[in-house]
C-alpha cells in the first residue's frame, strides 16, 4: 500500500550520492534531481545513499540538504531522507519543544505504527537525544495528557491476530459505561487502549457497536467540542481502529484551511508514503470527490507539490 | 560481578545435551549431573544445549526436567535454564496470576533490568503468552499500584552517564516537596522515578540526601509501615539506586523467615547469579556478618541447596 515509486532498475547509491553533489553544485541547486532521486528510492536505499554519501565526500548529505535547500520543500526532503526511525524519534522530539508541540504528533507515532517500528523510534531517541522518548514527553505534558499519552507511547502491544471475545464484550461493556458516566479520562478506558492488541480493540469496538446502538467515535462526538482531551482520544481510537480515516481527516482539515497546513502535510506524506498512502488516497478520494493528487495540486506549488505528488506516486519514477 | 563458574574447557552442547538425557535414565534421576552440568554454564551455553536437545532427541530439555525433577529443586532448575529474557516473562506472567500475585516481582522485574533486558523479556511475553506483559499487568493490577508499575514495565531508559545537574536539583526538590507532604502517589513522583535514567537519579537521589538532610529511603521510611504502596514505592527507588541493597535485603529476610521463603530465595539466585550475585554477597556479608554461602547451607537442604550453593559460586566448576 506504499504510494512510492521505485525505478525497475536502482542506480548503484554511490552513483546517486554523485548525482545529488552535482546538484548541489554550481549556481543554484538542481532541486529537479534532487527529486528525481530521492522521491524514488525506498527506505534502505536512501540509507545505502547516505552511508555512500557520507563515505565518498565525508559529508552528512541531511546536512547538505538542510543548507541547500529552504521552506516547505526542505521540510519534506529532510524528513523523508531520515529513516523512518530516526524520523519519528525528530517528530517526537519537535513535538515536545515550546513552539511546536503537539500532543497530535505524539498520539499520532503512538498509535500508528507498528510495535516494532515505535520501538526504534525510541531506540533512535536513545542515540539522538541522550535521553528517552518518554522521558522527554513526560516532563513536558501533564494532567490527563500524559495520563493518556505515556502508555500510548510507551507500549508495545501484541500484534497476531488472536481475539478473546469475552474479553472484548466485558470491555466495550467497560467503555461504553465509562463515555456514558463522560469519564473520559477514567484509568480503564485509558488501560483498554494503551493495552490491547489492535485485533483485540477491533473485536471489542465491533461489540460497542452491535450493542450499544453507536460506534464509539460518534458516542465520544456527541459531547462537547472544546475540550481538547476528548479530542485527543477520540483520533486515538480513530488512529486505532481505521488509520486511513484519520490520516484522510488530517489531510483534508490541512488543505482546506485557509493558506494550508504545510505542517501536517508535510508530516502525513512523508511518513506515510511507504506504508500505507495507497489507502490514504482513496480514503480520500471517497471522501472529498477529488483525488489527493488534484487537492495538493490545487494548493501547493513549485517543487514542494513536485516533491508531495512524487511521494504519493503521481508520474513515473 | 556473576557469581557463575564455567570450566575452563566447556564441553560440546551435544555431548551435555546427552550427559543430561543419562541424567534422567534408569532409576532414579542423577540430580548430582544435572546440577555439574546445568549450573556451570552461561546462558548462551545454555540455549546451545537446550537447542541440541531438542535436535538429538526432538524432546524439550524444560519438560524433561519439570517431569523428572520435583519441589524447590525442580524450580531453580528450570528457572536457571529459561533465557534471562523467558525467565523474566515467565516471572512476570506468574505475578499477574491470583494464587501467586506479586506486585513486588513486576517491581524488581522493571527497576533491575537494563533497558535491553527489559525490553527482551516483553519480546519473550509476546511469543509465549500471545499478549503483551503491559496488558496482563495493567489488567491484574489497579489503583496506585497500576499507576506505579506500567510506567516501571514499560520504561526503556537511557543508559548513557549524561547527567543534567540543574534538573537533578529541580526534581529533588520535587521529590522532597512531594514526600514532605505525604504526596507519594503524586504524578510528578512516578514521572520522574519511571523515566529518567539512572545515572540521573542518581544525581537527583544525591542532591536529595546534600540539601535535604536525609536520605530519600530514609524519608520514605519514616512513614507507616504498613502501608503497600509506599513500601514498594520505596523498594523500587532502592532497587534504582542499589540493587544490590535490595537484593540483599530480599535474601535476608526469605533467610530469616521462619521455614525460609523459598520462592523468592530461588527468584533472586537464579535471575542475579549472572548478573550481580557477587555485590550481593558482599553486601549479604556486610550486613549479616555470615556469608551468603553458610546462610543458606544452613537454611536449605538436599539438591536445592546443592544447585544454590554452585550458582552462587561455592565450589568448583
């Protein structure tokens, strides 16, 4: 369901790694190749690159890339050339500092990626900050945020595909009791979450539903809209249950507000693009009546939109 | 600082794998071998053994020998020859169920372990127990209990030797204002105990003791005794800051104990005998003014005392 386009046939990354210096070189930057390539190299092909990089010039090619290039389109570059480790260690860690935090990032790494892949983001946290991940988002949420975003972050739920179903009734039992007292911030919701494996919350919000007349989203939609902490845990769920959906959501409120939320796009593509764009786009498609492609035509431009739509796999490679 | 005692010259793993399987043979079991065998190897020795095990007979070296042996003998056996990273799922597993709870093993469990280790026995929790550690210990456990031990579980701490003296200073003083008020279930407390590494704590523990008169240990002490949650708060700060104290202090009172505590006699030799049996002994000796050796000699009996005499060390390999 990856959106990225690889070419049949890989240059060698030492051949890549000279093609990016030239385009480094001389008067302005070749941002044209600078794409050509790196939009289209998987994740362990961009690391051959860096490594082949770092190893022919004795230079950090993210540090070159961060000096060559400016704005949005620098955004997207440097973090798409991260791995996707490192990457979502960078976005944690920005999502912890004054001026860009966010406890959406946080619940977002948390709740979307794989058990192994939060994992080594926090591994990579370790080697990058000298420091832990939650040790860092800890000291700088409280209240019912950390509450809910430690065990979020912090877990390493079970992945196979094994679902005890009396599990599941006594616990959407559980929530459903909890979001009708409006308990939201009650330590067995947040247990029920942070805990379970995904087969097992799917079991459990399919029963929410059969039984209780509601899915559990439209129950955690029907009360108030400010409080920012029932937000936060109503995309948790959504993050959960239906990754697309919320992902599709981000994208839309980032584009139809006024001037675009580069921000979110920026982070929606570049960490989704290998993992599951290809679902995103139609989610979005379905969704709005225009393909992703068209909306980000429409409302970016110059090699930033060039960079956007190569990731999610517009053109060839 | 293991207290285990290789020979010189280890045997093939076929060939203990086949001393083992005679072991078991004819009448009676030869504990005497299963013990000059089992007891002086390393873990990785160990699994090469189990692993010829299996390959020359297609049986498990575990059930053979929860079949053939018995009592307390039975237990260290097969707690010893577990992997570290099994053993402590197993342990943990075992501290989650009714009959044998124990809100202290998940404790030691998650302040002894380096980050690695930690992290090991909740990949072992996932390939035999089909869940994840986080989820049975936040299901069997409740109150400030569970809002002590699942950031504990779940913590993967930085182990560099970084220290940030400001914020030693900022969050001792947290710490002394919390504790001054009888705060102890306070956010800020299990904040700062669950994530910080321990070289930071150490720091913060220190700064604790210069400029506020006393020990932190001591200041948890002067309350209540019998209060469960502040005793393990407690345990779980001495077994950041010494493990090898808490240990001790473990064995001391399972020693002592009126018919000797064997369950946790076994759970410390047998998850400490690799890792710092040798501190704990000097501690043990220290303290009691008798060495751990005579202590239990004089405390146990038969086999059991045999295999816990060689873990710790006493007698050749």
């Amino acid at each position: 369901m990856s959106s990225l386009k690889v070419p049949a046939s890989v240059p060698d990354p030492y051949e890549d790694a000279e093609q990016l210096k030239k385009a480094f070189k001389g008067w302005g930057t070749n941002e044209d190749l600078i794409i050509q390539i790196l939009a289209h190299r998987n994740a362990a092909q961009r690391k051959l690159i860096r490594d082949s990089y770092a190893a022919a010039y004795g230079e950090d090619l993210l540090k070159d890339l961060d000096s060559e290039l400016s704005s949005d389109f620098q955004r997207v570059v440097l973090l798409w050339t991260l791995s996707p480790a490192e990457r979502d260690a960078y976005l944690v860690n920005e999502a912890t500092k004054r001026l860009t935090a966010s406890n959406w990032v946080i619940m977002e790494t948390a709740c979307t990626r794989s058990s192994d892949d939060l994992f080594k983001a926090r591994q990579a946290y370790h080697a990058r900050y000298k420091k832990s991940l939650e040790e860092d988002v800890a000291y700088h949420t409280s209240g019912d945020f950390r509450k809910l975003l430690i065990p979020l972050i912090t877990a390493f739920r079970y992945e196979g595909d094994e679902v005890n179903m009396t599990l599941a009734r006594k616990e959407a039992n559980i929530l459903h009791e909890k979001i009708s007292d409006k308990a939201y911030n009650d330590e067995e919701i947040i247990r029920i979450i942070s805990t379970r494996s995904k087969a097992q919350l799917s079991a459990t919000f399919n029963h929410y539903n059969d039984h209780h007349g509601h899915e559990i989203i439209k129950d955690l939609e029907a009360d108030d809209d400010d409080d920012e902490y029932l937000k936060l845990l109503r995309a948790a769920i959504e993050c959960l249950k239906t990754p697309e959906k919320y992902f599709e959501k981000v994208l839309r409120l980032a584009i139809k507000k006024l001037g675009t939320d580069e921000w979110d796009l920026t982070r929606v593509v570049a960490t989704r693009a290998e993992v599951d764009m290809e679902r995103i786009k139609e989610e979005y498609h379905r969704r709005n009546s225009v393909t992703l492609d068209r909306a980000i035509a429409a409302d970016t431009s110059g090699d930033y939109e060039k960079m956007l739509l190569a990731l999610i796999g517009h053109g060839d490679a």
